[in-house]
C-alpha cells in the first residue's frame, strides 16, 4: 500500500505516521504539510506545500489519511470552514476516485449542531463519502497521546499531562468514549486495507 498523509505532524498524524512507517504492507508513505515532519525513514517523502486549495500530483496512491484540521477557538466560521471543509474537499479531489480517503472528524459532528465546528465537519463527512466510493470519516472521542506523540497546541499537551491519570477509570467506566493514538492508527490502517460496513465510524468502531 502506498499511502498519503495530511497533517502528519499533529497529534493525529504523528501516531498514522509511526504506525505506517512500521507497516510491513505499507511501501511508501507521503507526508504532505507546511513544516517538516524531523522523521527520517527509507519509506518516506515529504512535500511542503502552503496553498492546501491547490494539492495535485497525487495519483498512484491507495490510501489518504486526512489528519489536518484545527481548534475552532477563537476562529470564525470563514475561516474554520477553509481549513476543515475546502482543503480537505481540495485533497480528495486530488486523489485517485478508488482511493481509500479517510478525513479525521470528531465525535459530536452533526449537522444539525448549535456547534459550528460540528456542523462544518458534518458538510465535509458527508461531501467526501459523496464524492468517493471508497471515502469514509472517522470521528475518535478523547484520545490519549502514545509512544511519544506530542500536541503541536501547548495547551492541549497540558491537559493530556493533567489527565493522563484518569484515562485508565474512562476505559473501565466509559470505554466508547476513549482511545489511543496508536489504536486510532490501527484502525485507520485497517479500514484501508479492508474497508469497513458504514462510512462514518465513531469511537467505539474504531476501538
């Protein structure tokens, strides 16, 4: 398999990354973002881009892993819509029609959301299973770093610091609620090779 991963210097994608490099049916992986990735790895190839609307070049690949994206806080909706709708919808444009596209959404995206950040990943879910037959959304709940996989958001590193300790009560007593970097790239992983029943997967598929 050859592989495309968006965003592999976020938490999310720092964890597809590892998990592909150390893949045995992963052949190459393309890393595409605006900052280096500091991996280096036989496997791998990066491309630096800053125009996300403009992605080509990304024929010959079985699997796109979409892990961009970014904290609505403090950002309007114009501007959260360009980075979690129109560079992803530009990304899937850009693969083969057959290639597995799976786009990193969130748990509690709907449509129908008081929460623009839910709504904007809702259009953007169901725009990319519309255009792909082979598109699918996964929406991970809270999820703990692991093997070394850090936050690029100060502030989110601090929290995981903080709550680390109570990761272990939340898989005893709310296990769909709760996953890992790495079981999240599992399942990623194995929904490119095989495919899976629905397209939108929430947590307690990917556990």
């Amino acid at each position: 398999m050859k592989a495309v991963i968006f965003g592999a210097t976020g938490m999310v994608g720092q964890g597809v990354l590892r998990e592909s490099l150390l893949a045995p049916d992963v052949e190459e992986v393309l890393a595409i973002g605006r900052s280096a990735t500091g991996v280096r790895h036989p496997k791998l190839h990066e491309r630096h881009v800053e125009d996300f609307t403009a992605i080509d070049g990304l024929t010959g690949y079985d699997a796109c892993f979409y892990c961009l994206g970014v904290s609505s806080v403090g950002m309007d909706e114009a501007a959260y819509t360009e980075i979690s709708y129109t560079y992803p919808m530009a990304a899937a444009r850009a693969v083969d029609h057959d290639a597995c596209f799976i786009y990193v959404s969130g748990a509690g995206t709907s449509a129908t959301s008081r929460q623009m950040w839910a709504r904007v990943k809702a259009r953007t879910e169901r725009e990319i299973i519309e255009l792909l037959p082979n598109g699918y959304a996964v929406r991970p709940g809270i999820i703990q770093p692991t093997h070394g996989v850090r936050s690029k958001t100060r502030l989110y590193n601090a929290i995981y610091t903080a709550t680390a300790p109570l990761i272990p009560v939340l898989e005893k007593v709310a296990p769909k609620y709760v996953t890992t970097s790495d079981r999240l790239s599992h399942a990623m992983l194995q929904v490119a090779r095989v495919g899976f029943p629905r397209r939108i997967l929430e947590n307690i598929d990917l556990r």
